[in-house]
C-alpha cells in the first residue's frame, strides 16, 4: 500500500477495509516479497543456567519490541538439526549466539550461509562477525587480587568447558595473576567442571575432604559456585571453618539471601541489547565493518567471603 500510483483516499479506504475485516498480511507473501522473515534465531547452551535465562529474557523483550518474532534453541537439548535446517532454509534473518566454540555446527552453517551472526559472552578464534564480550580476564584477576590482599592464598579454581572463550578467559586471567603475586596455583586444585552445577558440587565436596581443604574456592560462572556453596552447607563446617565461594557473572539469584554470592559482575542486560542493535545493524548494512564491543566487570563482595 506504498505505491505512489494509489492516492491517498484510496489508501486510507483500503486500510480502513482491511482494519474493519482484521486482515493480517500472509507471512510467507510479505516474506517472499521482502526477503526477510522478521524472525531472530537465539542460540543458547544451557537452560538451566539462570545466566542464559536472565539474557534470553531480556533479548526476548528487546527484540520483541522491534516487532521482530524470535525462535530459541537450546543446544545442550539436542535441538541442534533445528537451529541448522532454520540457518540454512534461511528461515530467519539473523542469529545470535551465547554460546558457540570453533566445533559449533550451528555456527559454521550461518557463516557459510553468510548470514548476519551476533556473538555475545563468546569470542570464538578464526570467525570474522560482530561480537559482545566482557573483561573476562580482568574481572578474574581481580579476584586474585582480592583474595591475597585477604591472605586467602589455598585457593581453588573450578573452570568451566575448556572449548569455551569465557573460560579459558576466565581462567588465564585468574591463574596468571596469581603467579605474578606469588602464589601460583598446584594444578591438583585446578578443575574443569564444564559449567554443571552438579560436577562443580561433587568437585567442592572431594576438595573439603581433603587433609587440607582451600580457603577460597573461585568459579568461572555462578551456576557453578552455588554448586560449591550447596556442598560447603552440606559438610556441616562453620562460617568460620569453612572456605570462601567466588562467582562470576552475578545473575540475580547471587543477591538472594540463600546464596548471598561474591561475585564478579558483567552486565548481561546492557550485552543483550548491545547484541541486538548490533545484529539489527548488521542485517541493514552486510557489508558494514564488523565490530567488537567489550563492557567491563567488577567484583562485587556478599556474604559468602565474610
């Protein structure tokens, strides 16, 4: 009803028509017409990670109130054929990714399909498209620095998958500024608990068996420290006896007075959006130089290293 050729009082007839009918354009048409779907692919890892939900719910929101439709896959369900047939039927218009390794299949399919591709709390080594990140490295150094200006120096680290940028960030960046302060940690307290709650608690459990346990246990993501707070209130040990939980990410559930977590915060809320301007962007201009942006993080200090 754009046409130049209809005038205006024939178009204001014709709306007013279709409006008292309740006449919706046919999808497939206006999509066959437009070559878009107005539909957003989200590609997350796990569910159950309230990470993944806090930043799920607020791509959903913003996206939402672009009138763009979304479809969420859930990778570790086994919805992977899903997300692979959508990217190569083209049946969305661009995807975001929270989670994606150089192994990603999903991934590998959109850059081949050279479609518009957001990453965001990844960075993944090879794959030229915009990215959203935070200070990994920083934020986990400086717990490192909180904890020895503490003089808590038997520290665990329980990392998250080895494949994963946010880990292995997480990790170097905790692990060296340790060595350059002096206490570098024995690689039998270092563990890869693949993001799970559950490995993380059954890790924390063996490490409080121990002749000596740590002090300070830290973990690459939240989900994974109340895996280890659960097995610190499970061993019985006193406030006092018992070792300090570190986080990282600082979902909402971390400020709940069950967990009260110290941990390191990245600002998932303002990612999502920056992810989504990015992709909108992105779907625009294909040809428009690709772009990274990093967002800081900072230690925040609760009840579980009092």
């Amino acid at each position: 009803m754009a046409d130049g050729r209809v005038s205006a009082d024939t178009r204001a007839r014709v709306l007013a028509a279709m409006a008292a009918l309740g006449y919706v354009p046919h999808a497939a048409a206006t999509t066959m017409k437009t070559r878009r779907t107005n539909t957003i692919g989200v590609v997350v890892a796990d569910i159950a990670n309230p990470f993944y939900q806090e930043i799920l719910d607020e791509l959903s929101r913003d996206i939402s109130s672009k009138g763009l439709r979304v479809v969420v896959w859930n990778t570790g369900e086994g919805s992977q054929s899903d997300a692979l047939a959508a990217i190569r039927e083209r049946a969305v218009d661009g995807v975001i990714f929270t989670t994606a390794t150089e192994e990603s299949a999903e991934l590998h399919a959109a850059i081949e399909r050279e479609s518009p591709v957001v990453l965001i709390n990844r960075s993944v080594p090879g794959i030229e498209c915009d990215e959203v990140v935070s200070e990994n490295r920083v934020g986990a150094a400086s717990v490192a620095d909180f904890l020895i200006e503490r003089h808590r120096v038997a520290v665990a680290f329980i990392g998250g998958a080895s494949n994963a940028s946010t880990s292995v960030e997480r990790r170097d960046g905790f692990l060296g500024r340790m060595r350059e302060l002096g206490h570098p940690l024995p690689d039998e307290l270092i563990y890869n608990a693949r993001y799970s709650h559950e490995i993380s608690r059954e890790i924390t459990a063996a490490l409080l068996d121990r002749p000596t346990p740590p002090t300070a246990i830290f973990c690459a993501n939240d989900y994974m420290a109340f895996g280890a707070l659960d097995a610190v209130r499970a061993s019985g040990l006193s406030q006092l006896e018992a070792p300090w939980v570190i986080g990282f990410d600082d979902v909402a559930m971390a400020s709940w007075a069950s967990f009260d977590l110290t941990t390191v915060r990245q600002p998932s809320k303002d990612m999502a959006r920056k992810g989504v301007q990015l992709l909108l962007n992105r779907i625009a201009d294909p040809a428009a130089p690709v772009t990274t942006h990093v967002f800081g993080c900072r230690l925040i200090e609760r009840g579980s290293t009092r």
